[in-house]
C-alpha cells in the first residue's frame, strides 16, 4: 500500500533482555503520476483526453469570465493543483471541481500539476482561448462575424483552387462557431471545375480550433446541378462529411419555407458534443462492455432563408459518408461506428470501416442515409455459452460485438435454432443502418401487430424494398425463414447498398441440388453465391428449401457486411 512507513529493529538477547537497534521511515510509491480524466465548467477539449497527451486545447465564449477544472487522479494519493497564466497554484481534490479561475480575453495557460508521494510531477495543459467581445451575438450564419481568422481550403482531385475566410460568430447559447461561407461565383466556379476532374468531389478543408464548424452554400449552385453525381466535402482536422448534393430537393425546401430559392442557404454542420454529452457516452460504453474510441460528433445538414430553419435528417436510402478520427493505437482493433440517441441513452450500429488519411492519421468511416450524433466504439469482446466449438462462433461474437446480433438470453445463443422473418428482417435493417421509424408509413400487413416488437424494422425492410410479404396482406413473422427466402432479401440489400453482384446462374452448377431452387429465387440465390455471401455445405449442397438456423443467418449477414464493407 502507498504511503508513509516505519521500520523498527528491535534486538533481543539470550535471556530477553531488548534494545531498539534501529527505526527507519521510507515511503512506499506505485503512482503513475497520471490523470484518468479531465473536465472544464465551459468549452470542451479539442481532443479525447488521454493520460499520455499532456497538452489541449479549448474555446469559451467572451461572456464565460472564468472556468473550474475537474481532475481526476489515477491513483488516489497524488496530489494535484492548478493555476491559470502563472499564477500561485491551488489545491484540487481529485474528482471535484476546482475554485473559479478568472480568464483573460484572448489566450489563458492553465496548468495542471499531479505529484506523486515520492516527488515525481507531471504537468497537463490547457490553452483556453476567450473570444473577444466584439464576436457577435448571433448564432449560425446570421450572427456578427470577428475579423477572418484563417483561410478554408477549395480542392479538387487534392489540389487547391481556391481560398475562402473562416471567420468566428458567437452562438446565442455563448458556443462559438468557425463559419466558411461561399457565395454563388465562388461556388459554381469550384463545381464546374468538377466535370474534368477525376473525382466528382469538391473538399472544403478547414484547419479548425473550434468545436463547432459550419459551412454555408447557395442553394442556387446546389441547385443548378452543373455536376449531377458531385459531392461536397468538409473535413476538419478530426472529421469529415460528405454531402451528396442530388438528394436536397431545394426547389421544394423554398417552397416549405416560403421563400425564393435564391434566399436559401444550405449548411453543413459539424459540431462536437460537449464534455457531459462525452462523458454521458463513456460511461455507457463501459457499462455495455466498450471504450469511447473517438469523439463524439453532431453531424447536421440544414437549408435556412429569412430567419427560418430546417434541418434535414434523412436522405431517402443515399448512403453519405462521414468519418471521424480515432485516438492514437486504435488501428487494428475491433473498431464500430455508432449512432447515439440522447433521448434514448441507446447505442446503434451504423456501417462502417476503418480508413487512413494521407497524413497517416486514422479514422473509422461511416456510410449512414441519415444524420445524427455519432461516435466510434472499441468492443472488448462478446462471447455466448453455447458457441464453443461451434463452426460459427467467430461469425457471432463479431456481429455480438458490434451490436448487430444479440443472444436469446446474455449467455447464451442458440445458434441452431431456426430463425424467423421477423427475426431476420429486423438483423437485416439493423445491418444496413437503417432507422426504424415507429411513425412510419404502415406495411399493410394485417399480422403485423400495431405493438409487435418487429413492426418498425418490417415497416423500414417493406419500404426500402428489402422485403415483401407472401400476400399483399400477410407478412407471416414468425414463420421461420428458408435459405432462399433470405437469399433474396440479401441480394435487394446489395442493390440498396449499391454493392449489386451479377446473376451469372453458371455459379450454382457446382450444387447437387441446384434444380430444386425456386424460379423466384434463382437469380437472387446466383448473386449470393456470386458475392460469396452463400457458400453452401460441405456435401456440396445448397438447401434451399431448408429452415435457415440463427448461426446460418448470421454467417450470411458477416459476410455481406464485409462484401458491401460495412465492416472491416
């Protein structure tokens, strides 16, 4: 145990009589002389605190006059205290916060300091930049703007074309926001140098220093459509959003809104959740066995004209990428985009893969038809009692770990039991990221109940053309699923995915059973095995007919999340 200890040498001799040779004290010391956690009163870090990076970066308002510091120590004994800008240190319990430390306008270095009970030190920093109080008072691109603080970067095919302001406006809620506006010359300029380029990719690349990032655009240019197929980029230092601009329907926006179109604005929001809303994800990663990879990002899309704003949220089944970078020595482990619902504290898994930028800094890559707050999650692993052994086990823990499938109880999972379309449906939804709306447009199914725990994920699979019933008024859910049946359903994911494989039908020769596939199902069950999603068993048989089994299932789903790249 750490602390302050006393050795005492006592002597004796042979007829008991003592002395006190010696008395020493020495301290025992096993600290790290580390921090586990950091956490500001305002503004939020510029990274996911690590106990190896010393130094960070955070951005209040002019209005926030002074801020507390809460550290927490990785071991309990060390000692930890604070100053702002040199000034005489103060003591911080660990865990609690610190007193107020006034800030000046413009830079402040706050200092951390942990000392362990043998004299070791560290010392963490913060750079806390105040904004000045000529920084606006409004919010997104209405608010007053301070002087431009550095140039935006317009590249295509990587190589700049031009350079655009990022200026600084202050939110009315205090945030502060780096804005890059574009007007319609610069825009349409950037978007007709698209046609001759090799990728139909317009980057706005910002070098930020603020949580929040917002890029707004003519609705005009958008509009026009000189590119049909282009797509905007904005990538900040640590993520990065892909606008695939075909899907706005802008001409309808202004006609909601009750504007002209040339009074539309179109933006791009990034926005990084504050330090309880980081915090708030952390804690519940580690309750559901995970670590908080990444931080955690708002991406949002919104048209605005004459003080009216919508945001749009769903894109209609385009999948638009999204990316995010990870904290150091994340590469090669069992990394998963999530969406998070505040409302609901729930975690989702979204497709998603790992990627490496040109500066070799990694990041997990999202494909979502939709936008939300998302993040990036490290499994620690997922096991169930009844796989060992199993020749799907190592399908089912990974899937397990990324929150696709689930046991029947939490230690075990039936893997041979049969599998339903209910079942399989609701897998298949939650493996394409799509988001089961309990408002929905209804199926039509009279056995799918208003109540059935799998109405939302038929009602989302019936309306992105994933899955029909077997009359236009029954869905039959919990009849169990054949293997054609499900080929079928994974070959309109790979057309809703875009991944389509061909039906070469010269794939199923090598089958014994080959004749004994549906007419409806040949071509499906020929794209499946084309992609390599369908293998058959070890007889060289197909089974068509047969009842699909949970192991079975999930084995297919594995490998067509890994053929569309949904997952590594």
């Amino acid at each position: 145990m750490d602390g302050d200890w006393y050795l005492h040498i006592r002597a004796q001799d042979a007829v008991g009589n003592t002395v006190d040779a010696a008395s020493e004290r020495f301290r025992l010391d096993a600290s790290a002389t580390e921090l586990s956690g950091l956490a500001l009163s305002a503004g939020t870090l510029d990274t996911v605190f690590d106990a190896s990076t010393m130094d960070y970066k955070a951005s209040v308002a002019n209005n926030v006059s002074s801020i507390a510091i809460t550290p927490v120590a990785l071991d309990a004994t060390d000692i930890i205290t604070v100053s702002v800008n040199g000034g005489t240190p103060s003591t911080v319990t660990s865990g609690q916060a610190s007193e107020a430390l006034v800030l000046d306008v413009g830079g402040n270095t706050i200092a951390i300091e942990v000392t362990a009970l043998n004299g070791a030190r560290k010392t963490y920093s913060v750079a806390v930049a105040r904004a000045a109080s000529n920084a606006g008072t409004s919010g997104g691109s209405s608010g007053e703007p301070s002087e431009p603080m550095g140039k935006a970067s317009l590249q295509v095919d990587s190589t700049e074309i031009e350079a655009v302001a990022i200026k600084r406006v202050t939110r009315p809620d205090g945030a502060i926001v780096e804005q890059v506006s574009l007007d319609e010359e610069t825009l349409d300029e950037a978007l007709n140098s698209l046609k001759d380029a090799k990728q139909p990719v317009l980057t706005i690349k910002v070098d930020d220093s603020e949580p929040i990032v917002l890029v707004e655009l003519p609705a005009t240019s958008i509009a026009a459509g000189a590119v049909p197929n282009a797509i905007i980029e904005v990538k900040l230092n640590g993520a990065s959003y892909q606008l695939v601009i075909r899907v706005l329907d802008l001409v309808g926006l202004a006609e909601q809104l009750g504007v002209e179109l040339t009074d539309l604005k179109v933006n791009i929001i990034l926005e990084r959740a504050d330090e309880a809303t980081e915090t708030q994800v952390q804690r519940l990663a580690v309750m559901e066995g995970f670590d908080l990879a990444s931080a955690v990002i708002d991406f949002k899309v919104t048209v605005e004209a004459n003080g009216q704003t919508e945001e749009i949220r769903d894109f209609g089944g385009t999948y638009m990428a999204r990316a995010i970078t990870t904290e150091k020595g994340a590469e090669n482990r069992n990394l998963t985009g999530i969406l998070y619902d505040q409302e609901t504290m729930t975690f989702t898994f979204v497709p998603s893969h790992s990627g490496t930028r040109p500066d070799g800094t990694q990041e997990v890559i999202m494909n979502v038809p939709h936008n939300s707050m998302y993040a990036v999650l490290e499994s620690t692993g997922k096991t169930f009692d009844d796989l060992s052994g199993h020749w799907a086990r190592e399908d089912v823990e990974l899937l397990a770990s990324k929150l696709i499938v689930n046991g029947v109880t939490d230690s075990g999972f039936a893997p041979d039991a049969d599998i339903t379309r209910a079942e399989f449906t609701a897998l298949l939804v939650r493996a394409l990221g799509l988001s089961p709306n309990p408002d929905g447009q209804p199926s039509g199914f009279a056995d799918v109940a208003a109540n059935a725990w799998y109405r939302p994920a038929v009602e989302a699979a019936v309306n992105a053309g994933l899955a029909s019933g077997l009359s236009p008024d029954r869905f039959d859910p919990n009849e169990r699923i054949t293997r054609e049946q499900m080929a079928v359903m994974v070959a309109r994911a790979l057309s809703f995915a875009g991944k389509e494989a061909a039906a070469d039908m010269g794939v199923l020769g090598s089958f014994t059973d080959r004749t004994s596939i549906s007419a409806w199902a040949a071509d499906a069950v020929a794209q499946a095995v084309a992609a390599g999603i369908i293998t058959g068993t070890p007889g060289g048989t197909i089974m068509p007919s047969e009842h699909a089994t949970r192991a079975q299932a999930t084995a297919m789903l594995k490998r067509f999340l890994q053929y569309t790249e949904f997952i590594d």
